[in-house]
C-alpha cells in the first residue's frame, strides 16, 4: 500500500508550495507518511489519459491512499470529477481531500457515494446528449446543412501540406486518376483537393 499525493498547480510557484505544505499537514493528522508526489500544470485541454493525472489512475492499486488538496483539484468540470472518484472507489482506492476533509474508501458511505457520482455522471451524459439533439434538431428545421462539407475531412487532413506536389503533378499533365495512384488515396479525394484549393 502506497500514499501517493496529488498536485494540479497553477504556474505560480506559490500555489505549489501552498498545498504541498497543506497535504503534509493533513497527512500528518492522519498518521500518513507520503510515498510519492505527482504535480502538473492545470491545463484545459489535455485529456485525461495524455496528463501524469491519468498515468497515477492506471499505477494506483486497491488499498492505496490518495491525498488531494481539494476534490476539484481531480478534473475540469463536475462530470470529470465524478467520473475519475467513481473510478478510483470501485478500484478499491481511498481519496482523502485536505480542504473538505472527505474520507472516501471502502466503508457503506463512500459506497453511496459513489453510486451518487455514477448515477449523476450518467444523468449529466444523459443531459448532453439530449441538448446535442435538440440542437441538431433546431438547426436542421432552420435549414441549416448538418455535418462535415463532402470531401472537407480527405482534403483537409490527407492531403494536407501536398498543394506543391499535386501542382507539380497537373503541370506535367498526369491525370486525376493517376495522382490519385501516386498518392495512394481515392480518385475523389484529389479532386475535392483540388477544387477545395482551387489548384489548376
């Protein structure tokens, strides 16, 4: 069993220092020595499997102890954070938060508590889907064309950086056909390419 203590940091320095000093008093209180410290950077657009938040996730195992200075300290939004301490109850892993002072482990409350996290994740999915819908909804009774332009994702993404090459390859006369088999892509994925990037 390991104690393992959580950082999500602003850049400024002092905010590092400021939990830091906090997790070592609550672990103190409650009679932990911490074995390791993962600090990173708050960042709003990294998933959760790409920051060191995700790696400590997949490291952590039944019956280690997971200090944080507060519950939001976990994800960007609600529905992150009730998502990452559902995970962390059913694998049997204990969440002491410094500044609510919540003990979440294996006991009948944490339990509850839980099924509450998953039970509103799923009602917040539930919420998102139905506004996507409604939305898409409005927006295709107003007129408006749902979806990607044809062509828009092979012209942007495939062939992206390539404009030089293709016009090389129309001026020497080689067919649509043909480019198509040089670049190994579909016939109209280079003609959406070039009537996309009005190449001639």
């Amino acid at each position: 069993m390991a104690t393992i203590a959580y950082l999500r940091v602003s850049t400024e320095a002092q905010d590092s220092q400021n939990q830091r000093f906090a997790l070592l008093q609550y672990a103190n209180s409650l009679g932990l020595k911490v074995d390791n410290w993962v600090s990173e950077t708050i960042s709003s657009r990294k998933a959760l499997e790409h920051r060191k938040l995700g790696e400590l996730l997949n490291s952590l195992s039944a019956g280690d102890v997971l200090l944080i200075s507060e519950i939001s300290r976990l994800g960007r939004s609600m529905f992150e954070v009730m998502e990452i301490l559902n995970r962390l109850m059913k694998a049997d892993v204990k969440v002491y938060s410094a500044k609510e002072r919540y003990e979440l482990g294996s006991n009948i409350s944490s339990k509850v508590l839980a099924f509450a996290f998953g039970l509103a994740g799923e009602i917040e999915r539930d919420l998102i889907s139905a506004r996507t819908k409604e939305a898409l909804a409005r927006r295709k009774s107003e007129g408006q064309r749902l979806g990607r332009p044809p062509g828009s994702l092979s012209a942007n993404v495939k062939l992206a950086g390539r404009e030089a090459h293709i016009q090389q390859l129309l001026e020497k006369q080689i067919s649509v056909s043909g480019i198509a088999r040089i670049l190994g892509v579909n016939r109209s994925t280079v003609t959406d390419f070039i009537r996309t990037r009005k190449l001639k």
